[in-house]
C-alpha cells in the first residue's frame, strides 16, 4: 500500500477514534447531570459536545506525549504509519467491545496499549519511551484516586457549610451550579482526550514527509487541532448510553451537591494533568470522583461490586488493546504490507 495512502486512511482512523471516543466517554461528561435530573440527556450531551470543542484553546502538551512521548519514532521510522494503524485500530475495537457490555473503560489507555504493543512488534522493548510510558501507566491509579480524594473532600465542605440549610434549598441552589460543574468537566474532558487525536495525526504527517524521522519540531497543525475536537465533540452528541446507565445509576445514587462536587474534583484533576502533559483518563477520573462523593454519605452506599468490574476493565484495557494491535500488526506485515 502507498504511504501517502495509508497515511490518509490513518487519519481518517485517527478521527473515528475520537468520535468512538467522545461516543465512549459521553457518559463522563453528562451521567451526574442526568442522575440529578438538572437536564435532560438530549440538552444534556448538547451543552457537553459544546464545551469538548471549546476545550481547543488549552495547549498542546498531551498532544506532544503521545506523539512522541510513549514510541521512540527513529527505532520504528520504517513501519511508523503501518504500527500507529494497527495501535488506532486496537483502541477502537477495545472501545467497541467494553461500550458493547456497557463499562466505562479508557479510550486513552486503549490507545497506549496499542501503541506500546504494535512498536515492540517493531523493535521490542527498545522502542518504547520509557519516561512517557510510565507517567502514563501510572495515573491509571493516580488519577482515580485523585478523583475520589479531590470530590470527596468538596463534597465534606459542602455538607458542612450546608448542615443548616434545608436539602429542598441546598438541592435548589446545586442544579444551578452543576450546570457550570458539567460544562467546565466537558471542557477539560475535550481539553485532554482531543489531544491524543491530535498527537497520532501529528505523528503520521510527521512520519509521512520524506526523510523527516526527528520529533524535535512536533507543532499540531491548527486544522488538525479543529478535525480532533470536532470529531470528538459530535461523538459525544451521539452518545453511548449504555455506558450512561452505568455511571448515572449503577455506581451510587446521586444528589445535585454531589454531582458538582464529582464533576468539579474531576475537571480541577483533568485540567491540571492536561497542563502537565500526562495523557489521563477521563473515565477513571469521574468514576473516582463518583465514588468519592456517594462514600460521604456511607461506604456503603457506593456499589463497590460496580467499582471492583470496572477496575478489572480498566486494568485489562491496556494488554487487551495491546494484543489487538500488535496482532494485527505482525498479521499485516504476514500478508505484505
């Protein structure tokens, strides 16, 4: 196959993986919200695929750690487009699959699987960057845990600036705020998954100019930054509602506070690791975050059954996207390409 020709279907690849992502990850963005019943789902994933695209205006550092931050490019140059393929295509059918069973998993730990797996088919364990790599793997703990510590602890303050005021005003007055706590989680939602798109295209076109091997100048191209939100941004519209079920219902049972608290302990983490350059998932993220709140009411109240299904997706999404790709790769390159 011609390079510039699978460098095109790449990108194209690349733009469907956002849109399977932002359809995956919809639940991230509104599930509190429609728990509390403060929008309906239709408003709901309309004000959150708005705000993904908005996330445009935040830089480009998890770009920049995925496109040249978790392969080394020079040791993989010569099957560079082929390996970030089979890695695009690994992640979308993990996402397919855990979206089919309805459990919210990471669009962008699938993605670092399938890089990680489909570049050591290449070049074995030499290919990966180590520094990337683990700064990566690691917030699949850090991230949640962050989540769960950050809400928990806002939801605390709230229920003790609160504990004299009436649950019909103190519901009263967190419908309104949570209207401004689910659009700013949209915002860093999009802010930090449109990225990961951004560095793959960046990658390939990288990788697509002749003799050009060196990520040292790795600038995403503004219609490539455009094409990533707004692929994301209408995937998120479309939604996975399966997944929604799981994270509006499943996990615990939701009041107004504590849907702003999850969503504002998750956006100030998702924000913060976005400037930071650490590739995180959002998924992992608000789940904490979720968890975190209804645990203020009593451990008990969390469906830690639910949680404990969830976490052992979670920590399958990286072999299992892995395997994919780097089958895939070793089967394409069996047949020729």
């Amino acid at each position: 196959m011609e390079l510039l020709s699978l460098a095109a279907i790449t990108i194209m690849m690349t733009l469907g993986f956002d849109f399977v992502n932002g359809f995956h990850d919809s639940a991230n963005s509104i599930a509190t919200v429609v728990a509390t019943k403060v929008l309906s789902p239709i408003a709901a994933v309309s004000m959150a695929a708005v705000f993904n695209f908005v996330g445009i205006i935040v830089g480009q550092e998890v770009a920049k750690t995925v496109g040249k931050g978790i392969i080394d490019t020079d040791l993989v140059f010569d099957y560079g487009i082929l390996l970030i393929f089979c890695a695009v295509v690994g992640a979308m059918v993990w996402d397919i699959i855990t979206w089919w069973f309805g459990i919210p998993t990471s669009s962008s730990h699938a993605l670092v699987g399938g890089l990680i797996d489909a570049g050591g088919a290449v070049a074995g364990l030499n290919a990966i960057v180590w520094g990337g790599t683990i700064k990566t793997v690691s917030f699949i703990v850090i991230s949640p845990l962050a989540g769960l510590t950050a809400a928990f602890l806002l939801a605390v303050v709230v229920i003790r600036l609160a504990r004299r005021l009436s649950k019909t005003m103190v519901n009263r007055w967190f419908r309104k705020l949570q209207l401004g706590s689910s659009a700013f989680y949209s915002f860093t939602h999009g802010t930090n998954d449109a990225q990961k798109g951004m560095g793959i295209i960046t990658l390939v076109l990288l990788l697509n100019t002749p003799g050009t091997s060196s990520m040292s100048e790795f600038v995403v191209p503004l219609w490539v930054m455009v094409a990533c939100h707004l692929s994301i941004s209408l995937g998120t519209f479309f939604g996975g509602w399966r997944i929604v079920r799981t994270m509006a219902s499943r996990i615990t049972k939701l009041d107004p506070y504590q849907g702003f608290c999850a969503e504002t302990g998750a956006a100030v983490m998702l924000y913060a690791t976005a400037k930071f350059g650490i590739p995180v998932s959002t998924t992992h993220t608000i789940s904490g975050g979720i968890m975190g709140v209804g645990a203020t009411r009593r451990l008990s109240a969390v469906r830690w059954g639910v949680g404990r299904k969830i976490v052992t997706a979670w920590i399958l999404t990286i072999p299992a996207s892995a395997t994919i790709a780097g089958a895939l790769f070793l089967a394409l390159i069996w047949l020729g390409f």
